[in-house]
C-alpha cells in the first residue's frame, strides 16, 4: 500500500529518494539508526572501518529507549543475513572478474576473497541493521520524544 501512495504522489513515477526518507526501514537500514525512532546510530563507533569496534552496540537508544538486545544472543540471526549478503557479493564478483574482465578462475575466486574481505565490515553492520529492521518498525511518536 505504502508504494502504491509513492506512486501516486509523483505522478506515476517511483522515486528512489522517496524511500530514504526517515521513517522508511531502508533509511534505517543504510544508516544505522534506531529501528524505532530513527535519531540515533546503534553503535557506539559510527565508523565501520574502526575495525576494533565494528560491532560494538549501544545497549540502548537515548531518545527512544529501544534496547537493541531484544533478546539474549538476538544478533546470532545476523548471521543467516549476512550469509546471504556474503553468497550475493561473492556471485558479483566473481561474474565481474569472471564474466566481464574475462580473469582465470583462480584469479576470479581471488577476487572473490579479496572483495570479501574488503566488505567484511560493511556487511556485518549491514546484516544487523537489516536484521533488527525485520523485528522492529519505526514509531513516529518517539522520535520526538526524549526519555
């Protein structure tokens, strides 16, 4: 339905920015922000390349009191996400050294390591944000607030 209205409000024409605004689960997800309020990062460190403290959390949002441990051990389903998201670049890469640069197949399943290592913190943040997006929606009355 939500789709169905951003068609409608730019005449027919789907626009990618549309979707970024805040409150839309793809600004939390590239952002890194509360699920629920959207006005704070959940790490600690909002650089991914500060490879000490790549996954380091806030145990909790300041504005909106979300504690991001939902449960104990909660982010262990990260992994099944970010599994996901490994398989699909590995595919990428390998197709872009493979397919298009025309590499060896050792040097093609080279890049594939080399890429994967060079995205290894992208993904891991990007497989939490995308997995805590699943369980928690974005509440418009705490944003404003401040608890």
């Amino acid at each position: 339905m939500k789709i169905v209205n951003l068609l409608h409000l730019n005449n027919g024409k789907l626009n990618f920015l549309q979707m970024l605004k805040k409150g839309s689960k793809l600004n939390s997800i590239l952002t890194g922000s509360c699920p629920k309020c959207q006005n704070e990062s959940m790490y600690s460190d909002k650089n991914p390349l500060n490879l000490t403290k790549v996954l380091k959390m806030n145990e909790k949002c300041s504005h909106c009191g979300l504690k991001y441990q939902l449960e104990p051990s909660f982010f262990y389903g990260a992994m099944y996400v970010s599994y996901g998201l490994n398989v699909a670049v590995g595919i990428l890469a390998f197709i872009v050294s493979f397919v298009i640069f025309g590499a060896s197949i050792g040097y093609a399943f080279i890049s594939i390591i080399v890429t994967l290592i060079l995205l290894l913190p992208f993904i891991l943040r990007l497989s939490r944000n995308i997995y805590i997006n699943m369980f928690v929606s974005y509440d418009p009355s705490t944003s404003s607030k401040n608890k």
